[in-house]
C-alpha cells in the first residue's frame, strides 16, 4: 500500500485531506480552499445586498461569521465542490434521487466523500480495489465490495452525509500499481456482520427501508441466489450473504 497517496491528520484540515486523498497527490493547500472560501463568501455578500445595503437582512449577514471556512481549517461542502469542479468533477448526495445514484451498486462507483461533524474523508476504488483513506487512520484500509455496501449503510446510519464522485479522475501510480499487484487483505480484515452489533443494527434499518413493499419476483430471485451462496460457508463474504439473508427473513 506505499504507493497510495495518504495524508495524516494535520489540525482541522480534514478537506483538505479529504481532497487530496481522493486525487491522490498534494493538489490542494489549504491556501487554495480559503481562497474558494472567500470568492463564495463574495458571491453571498452580492446576493445579500441586492436586497438593500442598508436592510437589517444585510447588517445582519456581515455580522456573521463565514459558512464556507474558519480559523481552525475546516470548508464547506460547498468550497469542496468548486475545488473538485477545477479537475471536472462532480458530488452528488448518495441519497439523490439522480438516476446516477438511484438504487446504483455502490461497488460500481469510483469514490465517496463523507461528512459527520465537519469531518471530511473519502472512499476511494484504486486498481480495482476499494480503500478507506480516512485521514485519522494511520494507513489506507482495503475494503471488499461485499463489505462497501454495508459500510456506507452503516455510516448512514450514523449520521453521515455521503457524497458519490462523478467525473474522470487524475491518473495516479497507485491505480496501475494495485492492479498488478492487488493488496491481500489480512486474516479477519473485516469483523463479520454476526460479531458487529453497530454493522448488523445499520443493516437491519437499511434493508427495513428497502424491503418495506412486498418481496416480487426480483427480490425471491435474490434471496434464492443468496441461499445458494450460502454453500459456502467459509469466508468474509458468506458471513455477509448470512446477514443479509436473515435480515430479509425478517423484513
């Protein structure tokens, strides 16, 4: 994993972490966002004053601070964005009802930004595996494409808002690098769903949401597949097919 691009945890600067984790290389500073923070901060104050410079609406908004940045290094999903827009990309809730992100496979995305108390990190596949680059974990940690899913659902679940990235990603070594040579994830990399209380809890809200209407034809197809696989009982991915299935059982 050396050839993936990881930055550490420096202050609040989580964005700027955030960003350079999911381009992988030091492309932004956090000079750079503050700069995107002051031009949307622009932009806001023109607004506002077209009501009235001298409207209370007015006095009152130029007495608050910035919603963009602070002193302490944290921006705005909205200073994020238009950092992303200078490489043509694009952020989309995972919630949206854009047809791009509508009941999509997770696993067939490219990356995710997430949020929870102004603290920003990204999902990202590289090579053809998926990593967390979150900038308080000491390393990148592999995540399987079985597992994706439940992640984002428990995270979710949790509070956090979650963002699909759109758009061509810079070239970065690490993509031809793991795809030669693919990162063996270690022994018990990932707990199994029937050991993680907060995992199966996630689970069990986002598949009562999903499974809400009575199962049709698509879904018993499912569920038969899923029994199926069952067979083979004997790694992380068919404990997560166990989980899955009961959770059916019961919605």
């Amino acid at each position: 994993m050396d050839s993936i691009f990881h930055e550490k945890q420096e202050g609040s600067l989580c964005a700027q972490h955030c960003l350079n984790s999911l381009l992988q290389g030091p492309y932004f500073t956090a000079v750079d966002l503050s700069v995107w923070g002051e031009k949307l901060d622009e932009e806001e104050r023109v607004r506002m004053a077209e009501s009235g410079e001298e409207s209370e609406e007015y006095r009152n908004f130029l007495k608050q601070p910035s919603g963009n940045m602070d002193d302490s290094g944290y921006f705005s999903i909205q200073v994020i964005s238009k950092a992303l827009q200078v490489w043509g990309l694009e952020i989309v809730p995972y919630t949206s009802a854009d047809e791009r992100v509508k009941d999509c496979d997770p696993s067939k995305m490219q990356a995710f930004i997430c949020n929870y108390q102004n603290h920003w990190f990204t999902i990202r596949k590289i090579g053809n595996q998926w990593f967390n680059l979150n900038s308080l974990l000491a390393r990148p940690v592999l995540i399987s494409d079985t597992y994706l899913a439940l992640f984002l659902a428990q995270l979710k679940n949790e509070g956090y808002s979650i963002f699909v990235v759109f758009g061509e990603l810079p070239p970065c070594t690490a993509d031809e690098v793991i795809r030669l040579n693919p990162v063996v994830p270690p022994i018990n990399n990932t707990p199994s769903c029937e050991e993680d209380p907060e995992l199966q809890a996630a689970l069990k809200l986002s598949l009562s949401q999903e499974f809400e209407e009575p199962a049709n034809s698509e879904e018993e197809e499912l569920q038969r597949a899923l029994m199926l696989s069952l067979s083979c009982d004997n790694d992380e991915e068919s404990n997560l097919r166990k989980a899955l299935l009961m959770s059916m059982d019961n919605a």
